[in-house]
C-alpha cells in the first residue's frame, strides 16, 4: 500500500500537507509524531472515514478511492483503534463477526461456523484463553483488544492499523500484545503501529515514518535511528529538554499524612510534602499508588490514620471536602474521570468552580468564557475556539484542559496521576514544564508515575510503594533506577532500612 501527496483541511486549517506513506507485506511500518502531528488524520484517511483533499492510496498497484470505511475493508485494510469498538452485551464470536455473518441456506445465521471460525482466529493469535461465548463486558482491555485483532482477521485484513495498542494495558498484557504483533507480521500481514511508547518501537518496527506539524519529516530504517534522533525529529528538539527540572525553592511542610489507611491497597502510610516539592510515587502495578490520591482526594475515605494540611488536622470524606482544602486531583484516566468530552473546553474548564462562576442559577458566561481563554494561552492548549469538544482535540491536549480545570481552583496540593501516560513527547515535555512553572509559584505536586525516567527526571523525591505500604523514600541526589527498582518489590520501609 502507498499513499502519495496526502493532504487535508478542517475549517480552513491544513493539518496534513502532501505527505507520502506506505506499508510494505509482512513489515511493522511506525507512524511517530506529537499530538496534532497529523498521525490521526492519515490513517483515517487510510481507513476511509475522511476522503482526502488531494493525494492517491495505491493498493496492490491499483488507485483507491474509499468512500466509507467498508471500501477500505474490501481492499484489506483494517483499524484497531485506541477506544476499542466491541458491543459489550454481545459474545465474543457475535463481535468478531459481527456484520459479516457466515449463513445457511435460507439465510439463517450459521452460529456453529460463527464459533467454530472465532475459535480458529483466536487460536492463531495464541488466545486458547478466551471462550468465544463469553461476552464481551466480562473480559479485560487486553482480552477486548484482541477479539478486535480477531475480528479484522475475519475480514482477511492484509494491512492492520493498530493505533496506540498498549496505551491501556499493563506491562505483562503489552508483552503479550507485542508477541501477537510479531506473529501477524511473519504472516504477512503489513502493520501500521502507531505508539507514543519508544520501547515498543524499537522492538517492533522495520521502518519508522515521522510526521511533524503535518508534514512528513522522514522515514527511517529502524538500525539507523536511535531515540534521541526520532525525538528530535518529531519535536526539533533534544531528548534532554523533555524533563525539564523546575530550580524551585522548596520551603515548609504543607502535607503531612500519619499512618493513613484504606482497605489492602493503603496500609499505614506516612510521608510529608513542603510547597515547591514534586514527591514521586512509583511502584509496580497494584502496588496502591492511585488508592492513596483516592484516599487523599476522599473518594475512599481514610479508615483510620491522619492527614494534617498547614499544620492543622483534617478529615476529608469527599472530593469537594478536598478541593475546599486546597487539593487537586487530576486522574489516571482523563477520557473517563476527568473530562465531559461531548462538551465544549470551557464548560470542562470551569467544571470545578462553577459555583464561583455563577449568579444564582445563572453562568456568568463571560468569566466562564475568560478563564478558558487564559488557561488556552498559559497552557498552550490547540483549539478551535473555547467552545470545541473537549473529545476534538489531541491526548496531549485534553490532558492540558483536565491540569487547567483542577489549577483553577488555586489547590495549595496538586496530585497528578499518571500525567503524560499516553501524551506525545512535545505534549509531555509541556506539562512537565507546566510543574516546573507550578513548583515555583508554591504549589506542593505529588506525581504518580509508571515510567521511571519521568519520576528520577522530574522529582525531588521519590516514594516507592510495594502491596499497599511504603517501602523507601529517596532523595533526588540518592534515586537512581537501581535503588527504586529494588524498592519496588521490598516489604516495609523499616524492613529494608
């Protein structure tokens, strides 16, 4: 498949200009670029829900003109998209071959074909673990992603758009996806792997193409390009900027917890916070990093143990309770709890304050309105306007607009759980400075973070949690990946002192 001078407009915007792609049978082909880049844009295109303005896709030598997504099917070309597609209240095998069900003579669904077909393309792709008869809802993300893997197979896809696969699963689940991956390409399949994750580039891919600003950079051999190179070339910049360590100046405790707990997953936990510190948490999956923000943030209430805010004792049994106090949450799952992407940015914007916005049962629509226009400027946020869907813009973007709604409320205590998960480099090295900004002005963060160059880049110190406790708090000049690494499966801090 190639596709040649490929470009399109939104209101007047170009956000694709002339760009050139292709996937070649049995290769892993890349697709790397910052939010906004374009990356989108082209492989829908690909997938046929947009129609280029000008610009020519080429399949098996002949030119295609796909006016709907099932024109690009016909032709063999399938999308796993990051928002997985599946009808939950329907089994597997009504899902895989859903629209395109084998039938009998008469025109009755042939249900034993439909399950016996199911059964043979999750063979393939080593999934003996799932039963074709189970639905959907009762499965994990990685088990859904792979029913929508078996379900493009159904449609003998030749060419496999995977975009942003291993955003959602956890790090045994990305093995297992990557495993899928090699597997499809040694068939033959072409696969066009959009990901944000450069491990897994590395691993995967033949070729890398980057896109930047709607252009097409390059395209490289994967042997000949390092990351500090792709880095450069999709944000024009060195990989050294991408965490951009604040020279805050770290005054008194502002946050004091004493052996705080909630259930199995907070056990006794006790830590301070002074203003213009980034304390970071890391641990392994599981190991109650987002149920201590949750117990902070009072949406699981502490069971026993004490928070002390400014030096005074306080209880919190809600979110509200938190953000009064001067707490901020911003959550690991934005799509889910931290915005309304139906909405418009500035109602999402004002969404924490709204009741400092209104008079009576009225909206005062220009203060509204103000708000979002600054945070826009301060954060760099790329929109439209303010009243765009927030489910418009870029991962990197939304992620700016759920920071702007909690810094609206002026919180002496932000708490920023998984921050960048899912952002481009540009976009992270942008919020990465927003904290950098933030520190400066006073404000305490905790960081929750998955990947460990972003807590040792970005902390003063680090919290390592194991099976709901803590087990070492390391200072910035004492954190190397070796000492958190080993904390992360240690039993208690006084057990390991």
């Amino acid at each position: 498949m190639s596709m040649k001078g490929m470009s399109k407009s939104f209101v007047g915007i170009k956000v694709l200009k002339d760009v050139d792609f292709d996937v070649r049978q049995g290769e892993v082909h890349a697709l790397l670029g910052e939010n906004g880049a374009g990356k989108s844009t082209l492989i829908k295109m690909l997938a046929g829900l947009y129609k280029p303005d000008t610009g020519t896709i080429v399949v098996d030598g002949e030119e295609q003109k796909f006016a709907s997504t099932s024109d690009a099917t016909s032709a063999g070309i399938a999308t796993v998209y990051q928002e997985l597609l599946l009808f939950p209240e329907l089994t597997v095998a009504e899902n895989v071959f859903l629209g395109n069900y084998p039938r009998k003579a008469g025109g009755w669904i042939d249900w034993a074909t439909v399950r016996a077909r199911t059964r043979d393309l999750l063979d393939q792709l080593d999934s003996h673990d799932l039963d074709v008869d189970t639905k959907v809802l009762n499965l994990s993300v990685a088990q859904r992603q792979r029913v929508e893997i078996a379900k493009a197979l159904s449609k003998n896809a030749r060419i496999l758009i995977m975009d942003e696969p291993t955003a959602s699963l956890v790090e045994s689940d990305v093995q297992r996806l990557m495993e899928v991956v090699t597997q499809l390409r040694d068939r033959g399949v072409g696969i066009v792997y959009v990901s944000h994750r450069m491990p897994e580039i590395f691993a995967l891919a033949d070729r890398v193409t980057v896109l930047r600003d709607g252009t097409h950079v390059g395209t490289r051999d994967i042997g000949d390009v390092d990351e500090q190179q792709l880095v450069s070339m999709m944000v024009g910049r060195s990989i050294e900027s991408l965490f951009p360590k604040a020279d805050a100046e770290i005054g008194e405790t502002v946050l004091e917890v004493r052996n705080l707990n909630h259930g199995r997953h907070v056990r006794d936990i006790s830590f301070s916070l002074r203003r213009g510190e980034i304390l970071g948490i890391a641990g392994l999956v599981g190991s109650g990093r987002t149920e201590l923000a949750l117990t902070l943030f009072g949406m699981t209430p502490a069971t026993s143990g004490e928070i002390v805010l400014e030096g005074e004792p306080v209880h919190i049994a809600s979110p509200r309770q938190a953000r009064d106090l001067g707490i901020a949450y911003v959550p690991e799952d934005r799509g889910l709890q931290g915005l309304v992407k139906p909405m418009a940015i500035r109602k999402n914007v004002s969404m924490a304050i709204i009741e400092k916005l209104s008079s009576g049962i009225f909206i005062r629509a220009d203060a509204e309105a103000k708000i979002t226009r600054d945070a826009i400027e301060r954060f760099g946020i790329r929109s439209r306007n303010i009243d765009q869907a927030v489910g418009e813009l870029s991962g990197g973007n939304q992620q700016k607009v759920v920071i702007a709604k909690w810094l609206a409320t002026n919180p002496k205590v932000l708490i920023l759980d998984e921050p960048t998960r899912g952002v481009d480099v540009g976009a992270k090295a942008e919020i990465h400075s927003i904290m950098g900004e933030l520190v400066k002005q006073g404000v305490a963060i905790i960081m929750i973070s998955s990947e460990l160059p972003e807590v040792l880049g970005m902390s003063d110190r680090v919290l390592v949690m194991n099976s709901g406790e803590v087990t070492d708090v390391i200072d910035r000049s004492k954190a190397s990946p070796e000492r958190v690494g080993a904390a992360m499966t240690a039993h208690r801090l006084e057990e390991t002192a």
